[in-house]
C-alpha cells in the first residue's frame, strides 16, 4: 500500500491490485477537490448535502489523476446490507451523471471494462475484490453491519455465481476505515458477531479504558472472512480513519460535519 499524490490529490493505492496491471483503482483521501467547509476538500458524496457541481467537479478531477471513465463512473446505493448487484453497460454514470434506479445495495460486481465501481466511506470497510483469472472486480462497503453480516462473502459468492470465480485466483485490498484501535462497542453489535462470525471471540476484545465496552477488528475480520473462502492475496491498507481526520473523514469523530471517501476501481478495456 502507498499513499500517492497525483498533483494536488491524495489517493490510497494497493500495490498488490497495481501489480496485476489489470485495473485502475483507488481510496480517496480528503485532499486534491474543490469541496468547502467541512466537507473539505475531496467529498465524494453527492447525498452529503453539498453543492452538486463541487462534488461532481471531485469526480472529474478524480477521474483526469488517474484516468477513470468520467462518464461511466457508478456507484453503490449503501444502508448497510448484503445486497450486491452486477453492473453493465447500460448502468454507466448512475449514480453521479445519471438517476440510480435500484435502492439498497452495497456491493458492486462486473465483469464488464471501463466502468469505475465506486463505494463510500467514512469509517466503514472498503473491500477490493479483483478475479485475476475470470476478469472481473468488485467492491464491497462493510461497515459493522456488514462486516458481521458478512459482506465480504457475499460480494465474493456473487462473484462466483456470475462469473464462475475461483477464489485463489482473487487479489483481494482492505481499505482504510476504522481501526481496532478505536472501534468501541457496546454489547449489542459484540452479538452480532457472535451469531454471525465462527472466529468471533478471536476479533472481540475488552476494551482497556472503559468497563462493559469491547473493541472489535474489523480488518482482521473481513480478511478472515475471505481467506475462509480461499483468498490468499490479501492486502490491508492499515490506515484508520478516525486517528487521522486530516487525511481522511470519519463518521464517529466527524459525526454529519463531513464528507465521504470513495473506493473506486475500474476494469482496464
């Protein structure tokens, strides 16, 4: 993983999906946009409340850095489910130039070039997923919910239902997002993992500065997730979003006050 800047914008790149030199991708960071005020200064989200031109003026300069689609770019639709939808032609620019008619879908597969798939966050898990063999990518938001829910999963088996992949021909980048460090929870979230997640007690642990309170990895969880699965190519970013509001936006930190990041990758035609 490194951090590169391309003129005046910051972005997270995974060496492992670089060395396939079979896709273009990305994490953003707060810096290189025109957005203003908190948002400042990369906001990706076009339902923050911000003005529409400034963040679609983000994705434009976005996308002449690092040479994405600018008019293919589609985005995921995220309240924290399981639901993965593949991605076509025909889907090009919903999302940012166009209406999205599907609602409730927070991971994204295609099999198809040229089209950036693009998912938010703001503390939450970036998942890459890129099938070396069968040619296809996806990307998957996992935030708690969908960390112990299993999204990361969901988004591979997805992937093997629609493109036949074989998962030890996956190169898989976990992005940065909220670290162990400083993901408190409380009693309810540690039961979902507990219900949901076979290895749980091995990513819970107390937390050391306040009784009743645990803290769980969610890295560590979501690459566990894949690697049962049979990925063995997994990077992890190691970066977390709420020591470093900087560099990045954070919804526990930051709470509405903000922007959000975007990990972005595009098959190469």
């Amino acid at each position: 993983m490194k951090i590169e800047k391309l003129g005046e914008v910051e972005v997270v790149i995974f060496d492992n999906l670089n060395q396939t030199d079979m896709v273009k991708h990305c994490f953003t960071t707060r810096r290189g946009g025109v957005s203003k005020g908190f948002y400042a200064t990369m906001n990706m989200g076009l339902t923050r409340g911000e003005d529409k031109e400034l963040v679609l003026k983000n994705y434009e300069i976005l996308g002449d850095v690092m040479g994405f689609s600018k008019e293919n770019y589609v985005t995921s639709q995220q309240t924290h489910t399981t639901n993965v939808r593949q991605i076509t032609a025909g889907d090009r620019g919903k999302g940012v130039l166009r209406e999205r008619e599907y609602f409730d879908v927070d991971g994204l597969i295609t099999n198809e070039p040229n089209i950036p798939l693009v998912i938010f966050g703001a503390d939450c898990v970036p998942v890459f997923l890129l099938d070396i063999k069968g040619k296809a990518i996806g990307m998957a938001h996992c935030g708690w919910m969908g960390t112990g829910n299993r999204m990361a999963e969901h988004t591979l088996q997805a992937m093997i239902d629609a493109f036949g992949t074989e998962p030890e021909n996956v190169v898989a980048a976990i992005g940065p997002s909220i670290g162990k460090c400083c993901f408190q929870v409380d009693a309810p979230v540690v039961e979902l993992f507990r219900k949901n997640i076979a290895f749980a007690e091995e990513i819970i642990f107390d937390d050391p500065k306040e009784d009743g309170k645990y803290r769980i990895d969610l890295w560590e969880t979501n690459r566990r997730l894949l690697e049962n699965m049979g990925v063995k190519n997994i990077e992890i970013a190691g970066l977390c979003t709420m020591c470093d509001t900087e560099r990045f936006y954070s919804h526990r930190k930051m709470r509405e006050d903000r922007g959000v990041m975007a990990g972005i990758m595009e098959l190469k035609g």
